[in-house]
C-alpha cells in the first residue's frame, strides 16, 4: 500500500490546484454582465448562421466511434511492446490472438462499408 | 424480432442531413480584415461559397467628383495602399494622356525607379503574409524588414513611408535626392539577400511545399475570361505583362524578363511574385545608370504645373497662376480616356471623364484585384477548407483597392 | 491599329452601331442597348477580333439636371462602359450604352456573365453604384454596399454625405464626451471653389 | 477591489446606459496598493485583438516587425478571439458594413478592456467623409486613446501605447481627456539620446557609400549634440 502513498499526494495536489483556480474564477468574476451580444457565439465578427444545431451525415459519428475503439486496442499494444522480451513467447502469442481478434472486426467494419467516405 | 442489419440493395439509408454553414467573416487573420466567405461544408470539403466583399468600400469613386484632379492623388495612394507609388504614377499617366502632356525623360525615369520600388515592397508584403499565414513567422519578420529598407529609401525621396502621394499633373513633386544611387546601391543587395534567405527557408520545406503545391489551380484560358491580369495570370502561363505588351514610360528601352508560371497553382503565384522582385532590381538599376542627374522634373506647361515657390512670392503671374491652380483646379479638356498600366497586382486602369472644369466628372479605377478575387470561389469549391488560406494569400486582395 | 475593328462592327451592325469615335487613341464604339448582348458575343467570338479578356464595366450618370459632358444628345441617362481587351491581337476596345429615363426607370441590358464570368462582379457592382439592372445574371445582388443600403451612392442624385448606419450612434450623453464634429466644419469645408455646386444638395444627411 | 460593474453601454437592447467609470473611485486615481498592483500587472501584459482593415495594417505590421518592436512594451501578443484579449486594436477605416462586426466583437471582449483607434480613419473617419464610412470608431464604442497621422508612424503609435499603459496603471476609466505623460525636459534629453543611440535608420542601410553617409551623420551628431 506504501507504494502507492505518492500517487495519491500528486491527485491530492491536482484536486487542490484545479478547486484553487476554480474557486477563484468564481469569487473575482462574480459580477459578469450577460448581454445577449456578448453570449453569441464568436464567429468573425458576422451573425453566426446556425452552425450548432445542423444534422450532421452518420458517417462523421461513425468514424469517430471506430477511431475510439481502434485506439484504445493500440494502447494495450504499448505496453507488450515495452516488456516484449520478459514476456517471451507466451506474450507474443497472446499478442497475436488479440491482434487477430482487431483484424476481424476490422475486416467485418470495412465490408459494411462503415469506412466509405464519398457516398 | 427481425435481424437489425438487413442488407438494403435498394438504396441505402440515408439519415437526412444538412450542410454546415460556416462564416470565415470579415474579421479573421486570413481574410486581411475585409472579405468574409459564407462557406457550405460537408465536412472538411466545401461544397459551396459565396465571397462577399465591400468592408472596406470607402468611396472611392464619390469622393474624387469633390476636389479638383490634384486632390485625387492622396485617394489614389490608398487604393492599393502596399505600393502606393504604382498607383499614383498610374493616375498622373492618365490624366496626361487626357491633357495631351509627355512629361521629361528624367521624371520618366524617377516614376519608374520609384515605381519599381513599390512593386518590390508589394511582392514582399504579399509573400511575407503568405508564408506567415500557413505558419512561417520567421520569413514573415525578415520580409518585413527588407520591406523597411524600401520604405527607408522611399522615404528619404517622397518624405512619406507608405502614402507618398508624391505623384502631380506633369510630373513629380521633388527632383530625386542627391543620394538616391547611393541608397538604392546599398539597399537592394541588402533586399536580395534576405530574400534568398527566405527562399532557402520556405521552397525546401515539404510542408510549405505541401500546402501550394497544386492548391488552386486555374487554366490560362479560364483566368483570361475572368478577367485576371498581373501575377496571377502570369502564373497560370499567359505571357501578359503591359510593361511588356504595351511599353509606357521608358519600359521599352530596357531589358528585364517577364517571370511566367506553368500550372497556375498556388505555388507558381508565389514564385512569379518572387520572380518579379529580382526583375524589379534589374529594372531599377538600369534606369538609375540612364536617369540624367539634372534638368526638369516637371513639364513646362503653365496651365497644370505649379510655379516655384520662389516665383510665386515675387512675380505676380505666378502667384495668380498659383491661385488659379490651387482654387480652380487644372482645366483638363473635355472628353474621355482610359489609361492602364502594371501595377503590383494586374492593370490597374483609370477610366477618366472630364467636363472642362478643374473638378473631374468621372474618375472609375479598374482595380486588378476585384477581378482575382471574383475567381476564388471557383478555386476553393471542392477542396479543403485549409486550402483557403494559401489560395486567398496568393491573390493578394488588397481591401482598398477591390473595394475601392 | 484598331480601326479594323470599329470597321468590322460597323459593315456587320449597321445601323446598331450608333456612333464610333477615337479620341484620345481609345477606339469607342456607341451601341443600341437592345444589340448590346448580340454586339459582344460577336466581340468574343469572332476569330479576327477575339475579345477574350474583359478589362472593366462602369456605370457613368449623365442626368439632366448636371448637362454633362456627353456631346451628341443621346436617349438614356445613365452610361454603361464595357472595355475589352484582346490577349492574342493586342488591341483594345471601349462599347458604350445609355440606358434608363430621367429617374432610371427602364434601366436595364442584357447580362454578358455567359460571355465572359468576369462580368459577373462587374455587372453586379454597376447594380450595386449605378442602379443599371441586367437581364439573366445569375445573382444580382449587392456587391460593395450592405443589402440594408437604399438607394445607389454614384448616381449624381445621391448625395455623397448622407450615411445609412446600421448601428445607432452613441449620443454625447452616453460617451460622457463631445464625439460629433465641432461646428464649422461644414460640408465642403476645404474643397476648392471651382467644383460645380450639386443642384440636388438640398438636404445633406 | 472597487466593484468593476460593466456598463451595458451601446448592447442591442437598448438598456439603460451608465458611463464607464468605476463606482469606486470617480477621479481615476488607483486609490488602493492592490488596485496599483492591479494596474501594473495589466498594462505590461495587454493581448491584442488586431481588428485590421486598411492601409494603418502596413504601418501595424511595421510596428511587429523587428525594428519597431511592439514587444519591448509587451503588447504584441496577438489573440484572435475577443474572449483572451483586453486590447482592440482598432486599425484602418471602419465602413458602415463593418460597424456592426465591430460593435459585435467589442460586446464579446472580456472586460476590463481597452481600446486604442489607431489612425485617423479610426479616430475620426478620416478624409473619407461620405456615405459608406464610419465617422469615427468612438461612435459606436468607447474609445481610450486615439493616434493620429494617415498612418501614424510607428513611434506615434508606440506613444499612444504608452499613453495607455499610463492610464491603465492610473485604473482611469474617464474616457473624457488622457493626461499626456508627463516627460519633463531632463528625461527628453534622455529620451532623445537613446533614440540616437539605437541608430539613425539610415544606419540600417549601414555600408552607404562613405562620402555620402558619413558626412550627413557626423552632421547631425554634431548639429544637436
């Protein structure tokens, strides 16, 4: 339990540092004056033409997901790659078989077509 | 429960979805200040683009039908107001054309040196933001600086940095200084130096490279039935340069190539202007070998150019032409004419009409860059929304002059 | 150099061609404006004359009230000015109309955006200054003023000190500082004597 | 701290308008050794807002560039959005269509801000006095310092900055009269003698030919040593 004393002091100090900046952003811009003009969203100076509440095409969200999901499987990658020679065979195998389970689904997202860009 | 992921060969379904409305409005560092582009996305692509100028419409045209021909020339200085020199010397050609005057070889020869000067400063202006634009601050800084060595010498001639209006009716307002070889001897390798420098930095860099390399192209033909003159056309590979194709001023008596592009892209708009730096620095040091050292800077015609201050406080006839001058206003005879000549960006043109009084009727500028820019969003529709940046920099829309 | 050209349009418009002139070496052609369209995709197309660059359009008011300049009585008040430039042949020609009555009624030509895309902001900036509307341009609207803006800024009848501002001005109470010019800077304060008084000046904005 | 109460001054709706003074203190003067603080932490580090329209944009780009370096006065932080930056930089002719662009980005700036109309056209309209131009920025926001000259040169520029700078430190808000800074004579000399010594610009175009340059400089040191 000793070990982990020193990670629990930096979010100690995170919390106090980020409660600090937040409290005194309250305390000294308490009186902020809201006029319609000031709230509008700042596009160059022009009357900004609606782009909040646009139906945006599924595809972008699509993308988006699957980078998400790809990415985190990258991350585990990292760690095997640093311990690649202590883990020794058995590591590498399990490796594949996860890498192996990536390509599938991969290969299942491409044939529906999930990765099409110009429909 | 049916499968969720029927296979649907009979069109796919397609959830309804809008384009998204975007403003690169008026005020954007990209957009110097004036242009705002209502910009229809899908994604990263544009679909659609409608440029809208007049932020800077100032009235140009209104204003010259107040005062007299002479006080037009603080109005045409700010029109393309990064080389002022161009524009004033483009003015005084018209309203001589309309009078009928030629002015002396010596003030031919300082309106070309003064001139070509200006044209260098614009070109410097124009890459310096280009390169700062897509990220090059350093290359920003030292054109700027070279930029301050022209503006030293031209300061040091006209008494103005940047709004000289240094041009009159049938002349200059001051014979050139005693020092002007010197300075110019010891400015322009200066100039070419840092502009090397410069180049070393930005044409070996693959991002630079990258980002203009086939961005907006426009074939020849097309730039011709836009409209286009000056750098831009030239890069597109149409060999049209006035100072070539119609020689004013004493153009035709020296030797300097004209720089012409090949694909019309982004990148060959930037090397044509940087092209046009070293043809300005042959220009204006052969024309400083041929400019006499003395004889008049103005032309001897009473009825336009001012008396010397010393006549006008002893002679009556010059202070009463002086007056008449000043008052009145220089009688330009009736009629109408349009002169062009190359300016920093294309032809800059005057369209003049006159009714025999000292007030002009009808002053119209062409301004070169109305024309350019009314092509950019047929070189932006389709591409990235990041291509917008290199593609309006290497127009070099200049508020004062497309809104005139 | 250009009379060929002048010539040319003459033998094949006749009587469209209303007058041609060469003052101060500009070759000037005065059209009909019902022939203006026909006139210039001739203009373009022709492979003698091939007119491919279109250098500039302007909008020139002659209203009666200020007797301007133009010498042969013509019917139209306001001017339109097309120049044209050809890259190949190297020579250059200026087409003029006079369009519209005494109060721009009927001020209307034919669009050339087909002809040459140039015009297309061009014609749009001679709606925009001069009022001259044309007939198939793609989007005529404003070009250099804002679309809130009544009236056209170069047609003599406008007066060249009445603003439109689209945000109301801060009063001297509010700044708590004079901000309004201090009189007597009047209109014309500093213009020469010899400028033609505007007989429609009445009231400056 | 005195209680910094925006005014809703020039907002759409019209409301009631105060004038732009602190309730605190109506002289201007930091009363507090906080407000002095205060005012000396907000006047070395003001982010600009560069709203650029005209040709004072060459003169501004000048005042960027190496020679007239607007660092040494901590100003040249350019910010692109009003919601990080406490200066608006108002530079070239403001026309009626580009009125309510600068109404709008002035609303959204973060106050405490400033304002510095740099040019004639900004301050006044300049020589453009028709149908399409603004008659001067203080007509639709409240102005703090303005620089004349068409453009100004650089050096006015920097002069108005430090015009500013004083009246910041001074926590004046009275947009009535900026009180020159107050050079006396001993501190020109001073003054004057570090503009000699940072160079002539012709120094820039160093290696003139020596007939020619030298004579004039060594007329110059002379004349006014």
């Amino acid at each position: 339990m000793a070990i982990y004393g020193p990670v629990f002091l930096i979010l100690l100090a995170a919390a106090a540092v980020s409660a600090s900046f937040w409290t005194a952003a309250t305390i000294l811009g308490r009186n902020r004056v809201h006029t319609p003009d000031k709230d509008a969203p700042f596009e160059c100076g022009s009357e900004s033409t609606g782009a909040r509440d646009v139906k945006l095409s599924v595809k972008f969200y699509m993308t988006a997901i699957l980078f998400v999901v790809f990415d985190v499987e990258a991350v585990f990658i990292y760690p095997w790659a640093v311990h690649f020679r202590t883990l020794g065979w058995y590591g590498l195998g399990e490796m594949f078989a996860f890498l192996g389970v990536i390509i599938v689904a991969l290969m299942y997202v491409w044939k529906k077509g999930a990765l099409e860009w110009e429909t | 429960m049916e499968p969720l992921d029927l296979s649907h060969e009979n069109g796919e379904l397609e959830l309804p979805s809008e384009p998204m409305h975007l403003n690169m409005g008026p005020s954007h560092p990209a957009m110097h200040g004036t242009v705002r582009i209502v910009l229809e996305l899908s994604g990263e692509i544009i679909t659609k683009s409608d440029v809208q100028i007049g932020y800077l419409h100032r009235g140009f045209e209104k204003m010259c039908e107040r005062g007299t021909w002479a006080q037009v020339f603080p109005y045409v200085d700010r029109l393309n107001y990064v080389s002022p020199m161009l524009n004033n010397v483009g003015y005084a050609l018209a309203v001589e054309k309309l009078c009928g005057l030629s002015v002396p070889d010596r003030c031919q020869w300082y309106r070309m040196i003064l001139g070509e000067l200006a044209r260098i400063s614009d070109h410097l202006t124009c890459t310096g933001a280009m390169a700062m634009e897509l990220g090059a601050f350093t290359p920003f800084l030292w054109f700027v600086k070279a930029r301050e060595m022209v503006w030293d010498i031209l300061e040091e001639e006209t008494g103005a940095r940047l709004t000289h209006s240094f041009g009159r009716i049938g002349g200059m307002a001051f014979p050139p200084s005693r020092d002007l070889r010197a300075l110019c001897s010891s400015a322009l390798p200066r100039i070419l130096e840092i502009v090397e420098e410069g180049e070393k930095m930005l044409l070996k860099n693959r991002i630079f490279l990258d980002r203009l390399e086939g961005v907006g192209p426009i074939s020849g033909a097309d730039a011709v039935s836009l409209g286009w003159t000056g750098p831009c056309l030239r890069a597109s590979g149409i060999d049209y340069d006035i100072r070539k194709a119609h020689p004013y001023l004493k153009y035709d008596e020296i030797d300097f190539e004209v720089p012409i592009g090949t694909s019309g892209d982004t990148l060959d708009r930037f090397l044509v202007r940087l092209g046009e730096i070293r043809q300005s620095k042959r220009i204006i040091e052969q024309s400083l070998e041929r400019m006499p050292s003395d004889g008049p800077i103005c032309c001897d015609d009473p009825r336009v150019v001012l008396p010397s201050k010393d006549d006008v406080y002893t002679t009556i006839e010059a202070t009463i032409q002086h007056f008449k001058l000043i008052m009145e206003g220089a009688k330009v005879p009736k009629g109408e004419v349009y002169s062009y000549t190359e300016a920093g960006n294309g032809e800059l043109g005057f369209y003049l009409v006159s009714d025999g009084t000292g007030t002009p009727y009808r002053v119209r500028v062409r301004p070169p860059c109305f024309q350019v820019v009314g092509g950019l969003s047929r070189l932006i529709d389709g591409r990235l929304l990041s291509d917008i940046v290199p593609t309006f920099g290497s127009l070099n829309m200049i508020g004062g002059e497309c809104d005139h | 150099m250009s009379q060929m050209v002048l010539e040319r349009l003459r033998e094949r418009f006749g009587a469209a061609i209303l007058e041609t002139h060469s003052d101060f070496g500009d070759d000037t052609a005065i059209v009909d404006p019902s022939a203006w369209r026909e006139i210039a995709t001739y203009l373009c197309n022709d492979p003698a004359l091939e007119f491919n660059l279109p250098v500039d359009l302007c909008g020139v008011d002659y209203p009666d009230s200020w007797n301007g300049p133009s010498s042969t009585a013509r019917t139209g008040r306001m001017e339109v000015v097309l120049h044209l430039y050809s890259i190949g042949k190297r020579h250059r020609i200026r087409m003029k109309t006079r369009v519209g009555g005494e109060a721009m009624e009927g001020a209307e030509l034919d669009s050339l955006t087909d002809v040459w895309p140039g015009l297309n902001w061009l014609e749009r900036e001679v709606f925009d200054m001069s009022g001259v509307t044309f007939r198939g341009h793609p989007d005529l609207r404003r070009i250099l003023m804002y679309p809130e803006f009544e009236g056209h800024p170069l047609q003599r009848t406008y007066p060249a000190g009445k603003t439109q501002p689209l945000v109301p001005y801060r009063t001297e109470a509010s700044a708590g500082m004079p901000i309004d010019k201090l009189e007597p800077f009047g209109e014309f304060e500093g213009m020469p004597f010899g400028r033609r008084p505007d007989p429609t000046a009445a009231g400056v904005g | 701290m005195g209680d910094v109460k925006e005014p809703l001054l020039g907002s759409r709706d019209e409301q009631p308008r105060r004038s732009l003074t602190i309730d605190g203190n109506e002289q201007g003067f930091a009363t507090s050794r906080v407000d002095a603080m205060l005012g000396w932490a907000r006047k070395y580090s003001l982010f600009m807002y560069p709203f650029i329209t005209a040709c004072c944009g060459m003169e501004f780009m000048a005042l960027q560039s190496p020679r007239f370096d607007l660092a040494r006065f901590g100003a040249e932080a350019p910010r692109f959005s009003p919601r990080q930056s406490d200066l608006l930089w108002v530079v070239g002719t403001i026309s009626q269509r580009q009125a309510p662009v600068l109404h709008r980005i002035f609303e959204q700036m973060m106050s405490p801000k400033w304002v510095l109309a740099f040019g004639t056209c900004a301050s006044s309209g300049g020589f453009y006095d028709n149908y399409t131009t603004l008659p001067g920025v203080d007509k639709i926001v409240p102005v703090d310092v303005y620089v004349p000259g068409c453009p100004p040169r650089p050096e006015a520029v920097l002069d108005g900055l430090l015009l500013l700078q004083d009246k910041i430190s001074r926590g004046g808000r009275d947009p009535r009269v900026v009180r020159p800074r107050n050079d006396p004579p001993s501190k020109v000399a001073e003054l004057v003698s570090l503009r000699r010594s940072s160079g002539d610009p012709r120094d820039l175009l160093s290696h003139l030919a020596p007939g020619v340059a030298g004579r004039s400089q060594t007329e110059k040191k002379s004349g006014d040593a």
